[in-house]
C-alpha cells in the first residue's frame, strides 16, 4: 500500500483495503465476517482485518 516505508508490513487493513486487494465486494466480506469465516476488529468505527487473518483465510481456500 502507498505511504509505507520500504520493508514495513501493515498489520491490518481496512475493509475497503482488503476489498481492493482481494477483488472483493463490501457485501462479500461483510457476509465472510458475519458466517466467522474471516475474523474482523473493530477500532473506533472502522472494522480491521489482521493480515495474518487475511492471509490464513486465503490460504484456506481451495487451489484452482
């Protein structure tokens, strides 16, 4: 993501973040977090994906 220092890893992401990393609807995600299958945090008003969160639920799907 823009603005990050060269070697920094975010920790988490926003959903409109994840949206665009993973090509994703608000909706799509919204019903992934509600059905448990991906983990969010909520920080004041905006929900947060952990990276690591994203990455196991991306490594849980199945392989094309």
């Amino acid at each position: 993501m823009e603005g990050q220092a060269a070697g920094q890893e975010r920790l988490a992401y926003t959903l409109e973040e994840v949206q665009q990393l993973i090509s994703a609807s608000k909706g799509h995600l919204r019903n992934l977090i509600n059905g448990g299958d991906l983990p969010a945090r909520k920080s004041r008003r905006k929900t947060l994906i952990l990276r690591s969160d994203l990455e196991a639920y991306l490594k849980g799907l199945p392989t094309a």
